[in-house]
C-alpha cells in the first residue's frame, strides 16, 4: 500500500471496520510520495458488498490520480450475475469483472484456460497504456 500512496495512518486502520473497501473507510492517504508503476489489485468476493458508494470513491480517486493501478474482481458464485461489479467495470476504465461460476473446474484448469477467464480485452488494453 505505501508505494501507491495509499498507507493510512494506525488509528484510521483500527477504526476502519469491515465492508467490502474497509480498509480504505476513513483512511486518508498519508502524505508520502508513491512510486507509480502497474499493478493489478486482485478483490475475490461473493458480490455482496454493503458499501457502494465507497467502494465508487475509492475506484474515482485512483482512477483521477492515474495511480496505475487495474482493479480486478473475481466474483466467485455459481447463480450470481455480479450487478454492481459489472456496473463498475463499466464507469471505470481501471476496473473489470472476472466471473467464476465452478472453483472446482478453476483449480483443475490449465494457465490458458485461467488465463482465458482472468484476463480480458479490457486489462489487456490497459496493460498496453
């Protein structure tokens, strides 16, 4: 977190709570200056997430700030159509959804079929930036 810029101070850390961006909840980025270089921040979730608007902000400033970063989901479920995560792959441009239906197939699947379902048109273009 300290290269992106991104390092919260202890007590905001503490009183961050839970939810899907909480960690980032109340933390404001300490005054340090990041390295900025490429990255791909990797989120696993079941797509049940409580803090939206939250989750939007964080993704806006990182985008803004041009840090560099892909955020990508990777909801795992087999009957969820993942709304919200597809709502913010679409608004921004550092932000796609991977979507895992069977994790049994997942674990026995080869790098191209993994590489098929993790890395889309979107990251590719982005990585090319």
């Amino acid at each position: 977190m300290r290269n992106f810029g991104w390092l919260p101070s202890q007590e905001a850390a503490k009183s961050s709570g839970g939810g899907f961006m909480g960690f980032f909840k109340k933390a404001a980025p300490a005054p340090v200056q990041a390295t900025k270089r490429p990255s791909i921040v990797l989120f696993i979730t079941d797509g049940d997430n409580s803090d939206k608007d939250r989750t939007r902000q964080v993704l806006r400033q990182s985008q803004e700030r041009h840090d560099q970063i892909y955020f990508l989901f990777i909801g795992v479920h087999d009957g969820l159509d993942f709304p919200f995560l597809k709502q913010i792959g679409d608004e921004f441009d550092n932000t796609g959804l991977a979507v895992i239906r069977d994790v049994r197939k997942l674990m026995t699947a080869d790098d191209d079929v993994l590489n098929d379902m993790l890395i889309g048109d979107e990251l590719l273009t982005w990585l090319k930036k």
